[in-house]
C-alpha cells in the first residue's frame, strides 16, 4: 500500500487551525495554494470538516461560504471547475443526511407519540428489551421485531447486536442535540410507543453508513455521480485505504474471537466429562479472556501500571463490577408487564454506584473516579466506553448491554478518547519482542548512544549478516475510518525517528558491533527498517525506507506458526494450519523474511474475505469492499466462496 496523499490523515492539524478563526484557516489555505496546489487546498477544506455541514449550522455555513469566495478570487481555469464538482458533491452528501433526517423526525412526530422529555427513556427501554430479544425471545413478541433477532445465522446475529450498541453513543449524543429531557426512571411506557421508539436503532444504521461514506470523502478519495434518474451513486475510490481498515478490523475480531473460541472448546471439555457447569467455572473463563485480552491492548503482563492513580487491574475489575451487577440483575429481572426504565434497567443514585465500588475495596477517591470515567457524556463513544447514563438524579445502566461487553476493550477505547497517555505500554512490548528473537536464537539487543543528540534503538539484530533495525510502537488498535487515518498517519510520522536513528547507526556501526557483541569486522550485507506496532495492519506498506507490519504476524512468522483454519463444530474447536505458504517451513532466513515483509500472509487471507460490490439503497447506491466469507467457522456448511479461500490458502 502506498501512502501517497498522507497530508490527507493530518486532519487534527486543519481542525486545530480551524478552531483558531477563519481568518487563520484562510492563511494555511493561502500557503498552501501558492506552495501546492487546489488540490490540496480542497483536501485540507474536506477533511477539517467545514465543508459538509451535517446538522445545518449557520455559523459553519457563512464560514464556508467565506472560504470558497476567498478561494476563488486566487484561481482561475480548471481550478474552477474543480471548486464546482466539490460543491456538487457536497451538495449531494448534505441531501442524504437531510433527507434522512426528515424522514427520521417525520416518523418520530407521527408515530413516538410521547412528550420530548420522555424520548431518551423510551429509546433505552426499547434499547435493553431489543438487545435482551436475542436470548429472550418473549421481549421480541412486545415490541413486535422478532424477524429482527430470530436468525439462526450467527455472525448476522452478532453483528446487529454489535449496531445497536455501536449507534447508542451518536443517538444520546442526537438527543442532547435536540435538547430531550434525560428524565422519567419510573415513567411507564407503552409497548407501541417502544416498538416506535427502537427505530431509532434502525434509523442510526442507515446514519452511520453515510456518515462512513462521509469519513472516506473526507480522508482519501470517494467518487460522488447522480444517475439519470437522480440517484447519487458512491464509490470508494481509495481501494487500498478501504481494505487496510477493513482487514485490520477483521484480523483484530478474528484474534479476540479466537481465543473466545478456544474457551469454549475448554467448557466443552468439562461438559463431556460430565461435571456440572458452576458460575465459577464460567466466571474463571471470564476472568482468563479478560486478562489476556488486557495484556494485547494494554501491553503489561501484570496490569499494575496506573491510568489516573488507578492499576489497570482494577480498572479492569472495576467494570467487571458492572458486567456482574448487569448478570445478576439479568438474572432476577423474570418477565416485565410493566415498562419503565427503574424496571427494565439498572438505575441508582450516584451514592450507591459509590457504595457498591467501596464495598468492593476501592477507596471514596477511586469510586468517584471510576463513576466520573465511565459516565456517558459528549466525547464518549458509546455506551460500552462509558455504559452509566446520568438520568434524574440517577445513573442508568443497561444490563444486556453491558454484560455482554468486554472491560479491557472498552477501556481502552474510554482512554483512547479521552486522550490518556498509554506510553507505559512501550518497555513491555519491546520485552516480548526481544524474547521471541532469544527463543529463535537471534542475537539481539536495544541500542544507545549520546553524542550531541541521543540515539536509542529499541531493537537491532542479525541474521544471516543482514542487519536489522526495529522501532516498536504501541498503539490501541483503531476501529473507525477517521482513527485508522490517523493511525496511519502516526506511523508515517514515525517513520522519520527510525531513519534518524536507523542512520546514525549504518554510519557508525562500530556501536552495532559493540553493543551486539558481533565480530569486529562485520559488515552487514543488507540493512533493514521495520516500525513494528501493536495495533493490527490490514496492508503491507513500504514508505520512507521503512517496513510497517505488526507484532502479531511477526511474531507468528518468527515462531514458524502459519496461519489457522479456525472451526467450531458439535463442541469441538479445531484449528487447521495452512501449509500454502513456503515461508514458514524450515528455518529463518532472509529470503523468508523480505517475502513476509512484502505481503504477510495473515494479510493477504484476509484481503480475500472482501469483495467490491454495489450495494442499493433507497436514494443512493455505495460500491465498496464488503466481507463476503468468514475466518472462524461455526458448523462445516461452507458458503462456495468459503471452500475456494480455504482451498487456496489452506488445503
């Protein structure tokens, strides 16, 4: 993948100016139409967010107004035109959110027969009953969505339970728009007005879509045309952007969904033994996925190192207090007649939140930190990164929701959002790099040196008289388009600091020979740079100089483990290895090493699950990459299209 328009993912930078006044953002724009070109300056006015103007806002919109008059009187020609064909195009996605938004309040007026103070309730109850529906089926009978949850598919069913979680976060944050009232626990609401109500979970999937359409226009290239009946027709341009996010996703489900399915192979072990299933066993397995998860996204072994003068343990066990809290009242909570949120939900005052957190060794300080943290509010993502919702004087949680979620990920997401220095994860990742260079017995070590400047090397090592330099970077996996832009963009950043450094020591590789303990005249054959990070990448990429590839598949390369055929099937979990790729059969070698650079193989399997396809919609047609196979395998009835993938990449 080539990182050819980076610029593009610099978005912060074109905000931060932005946020200084339009008087400022036109100076940035000024210099880089006479330093670049139009181009650029349409890039930077696409992905600082001024140009579409989702919720109509006037300020913005004189703003931009202002901008374009500004542009234009420096350009001339097919510049103009190219101001044109931008307007068209921000005409046409402005249409699809209002159109949906007329369409959303059109229904709601008509149908949510309910006072506004009373419509954040009646979306939560309809919320929990809805995701509650998939393991309850009389909750479906209610509200009358039965088609919805009755589907024996298992990956359909996990991902709308996913949406409607995913869309919780943008819905609160639309009801706080429109000014609703967080009110109304022991309000009763009628069965008609929830089945109303749960469209707003509907309405939000088709949002979110256009909204992803949206973040790819802004950060790499969309192409926006009207048919000739009218209808806008999307295609993602940027197929290479499109399929790193999707497969870097993918590969990071696929890793958690494993180790879930490995632990269900365990349970299945004991049920054929004939021992009883206790709480505590599946609590035991709970606590096992929680930690080793922690572990990938937080990168210390023990947990102890501090987020806000709290151990990442306790954080960890703090929101399985929630989760746990969530089962038992699940548990209890027996079939509604009566549907207000003080029935379905769990709601309490903040003192006795305070409470349960003291009752369970954290001191007055850590609860009202913990309550503070995983409180809704306007930079939070979803109800998974912050599952408390602040509602009269109570705070709501929502049980089916959160014992389902896992602590680590969601924390990782909270601090991510909240901006929170994770630079402790750095030291450990390179130990664990280092130790699977030891267990392959490659000489290896960090490197440091001060002259006028420092030069700190987190990993150099040798095989085969070819050197290698290696720059670990830790980063909480990015999800959404605007995150893995950016993501890319740190990396490419980071790049500089490994060739700086990567230099230093090719010009004065005495200091390798000594700090290696390598015979004294060696002379490497090739020198190579790889920035190695924790975060999953969906494309081999190659810029700078420098190789970017992930901890994960190195670290499967480097231990000879080759890609797994993962199964589920009448209790039984299996996994097959691919013997399709020759690099992983024999020892290392620097022939190996430069093919799994190039394409790792983890990468190119998941490439494969994709298919660029039209999909139709009422107003608009998107072609984009979609997931037409799966990786991990319930059952032995394989779609045509499975069969061939595990034909070519497995067997």
């Amino acid at each position: 993948m080539a990182l050819t328009n980076i610029e593009r993912f610099n978005f912060y930078k074109y905000e931060n100016e932005l946020k200084k006044g339009i008087d400022s953002f036109k100076v940035l724009l000024d210099k880089t139409l006479k330093e670049k070109d139009i181009e650029q300056v349409l890039n930077i006015l696409k992905a600082s967010g001024l140009a579409v103007n989702i919720f109509n806002n006037s300020k913005r919109r004189q703003q931009f107004k202002e901008v374009i008059e500004h542009i234009i009187m420096q350009i001339e020609g097919s510049d103009i035109e190219k101001i044109s064909n931008l307007l068209s195009e921000i005409e046409s996605i402005e249409y699809l959110f209002e159109s949906l938004t007329e369409e959303r309040e059109g229904f709601f007026k008509e149908f949510e027969q309910i006072h506004d103070s009373y419509k954040v309730a009646a979306y939560l109850i309809s919320l929990e009953l809805y995701l509650s529906s998939f393991k309850e089926s009389h909750y479906s009978d209610e509200l009358d969505i039965s088609s919805q949850v009755e589907l024996t598919d298992i990956n359909t069913r996990e991902a709308l339970f996913n949406s409607a979680i995913e869309s919780s976060g943008m819905i609160l944050k639309y009801f706080k728009f429109k000014q609703y009232g967080f009110k109304g626990i022991k309000r009763n609401i009628s069965p008609k007005t929830l089945k109303s109500s749960w469209y707003h979970i509907f309405f939000s999937e088709f949002w979110n879509t256009i909204n992803e359409i949206l973040e790819y226009w802004q950060y790499s290239d969309v192409s926006v045309k009207r048919d000739n009946q009218g209808k806008i027709q999307f295609e993602i341009m940027d197929e290479n952007f499109e399929l790193n996010n999707v497969v870097s996703n993918e590969r990071f489900l696929n890793l958690r969904q494993g180790w879930q399915m490995g632990k269900l192979g365990q349970l299945q072990n004991v049920l054929e033994t004939r021992e009883k299933i206790t709480d505590d066993t599946l609590n035991n397995i709970d606590h096992q996925l929680d930690y080793l998860f922690a572990v990938q996204y937080f990168g210390d072994p023990f947990l102890e190192k501090k987020v806000n003068d709290i151990k990442l343990i306790d954080w960890i066990r703090a929101y399985r207090l929630l989760t746990s809290e969530s089962k038992k009242f699940l548990k209890g909570r027996g079939k509604l007649s009566i549907f207000n949120l003080d029935k379905v939900c769990i709601c309490k005052p903040n003192s006795k939140w305070e409470k349960l957190f003291q009752q369970n060794g954290f001191t007055r300080v850590e609860s009202k930190e913990i309550i503070r943290m995983f409180t809704f509010e306007d930079k939070s993502q979803d109800l998974i990164d912050c599952p408390l919702i602040k509602f009269d004087e109570n705070l709501v949680l929502i049980p089916s929701l959160t014992s389902n979620a896992d602590p680590s990920r969601a924390l990782a997401s909270n601090f991510l959002n909240r901006n929170i220095n994770l630079a402790f994860r750095g030291p450990e990742f390179e130990e664990r790099m280092k130790a699977s260079l030891d267990l392959k017995h490659l000489k290896n070590s960090s490197l440091y040196k001060k002259t006028n400047q420092e030069y700190e090397c987190d990993i150099a090592f040798v095989l085969d008289d070819e050197l290698y330099f290696i720059e670990c970077k830790a980063h909480i996996q990015p999800f959404t388009v605007r995150q893995h832009a950016n993501h890319l963009y740190k990396l490419y950043e980071e790049t500089y600091q490994l060739n700086r450094i990567a230099d230093f020591y090719e010009e004065n590789i005495n200091f390798v020979i000594e700090q290696l303990e390598l015979e004294a005249n060696f002379k490497p054959k090739k020198v190579h740079r790889i920035l190695l990070t924790t975060s999953m990448m969906g494309a081999p990429i190659f810029v700078n100089g420098v190789y970017m590839v992930d901890e994960s598949s190195l670290v499967k390369f480097i231990s000879r483990k080759p890609p797994l055929l993962k199964y589920f099937d009448k209790g039984k979990y299996i996994e097959i290895p691919s013997t399709k790729f020759d690099i992983y059969r024999g020892p290392l070698d620097n022939e190996k090493f430069y093919q799994y650079l190039s394409s790792p193989p983890q990468i190119e399997i998941t490439k494969d699950l994709y298919r660029k396809t039209e999909h139709s919609f009422e107003i608009f047609n998107l072609v984009r990459q979609f997931k037409i196979n799966q990786t991990i395998h319930v059952g032995v009835n394989l779609s045509e299209s499975e069969s061939k993938l595990i034909k070519k990449h497995f067997r």
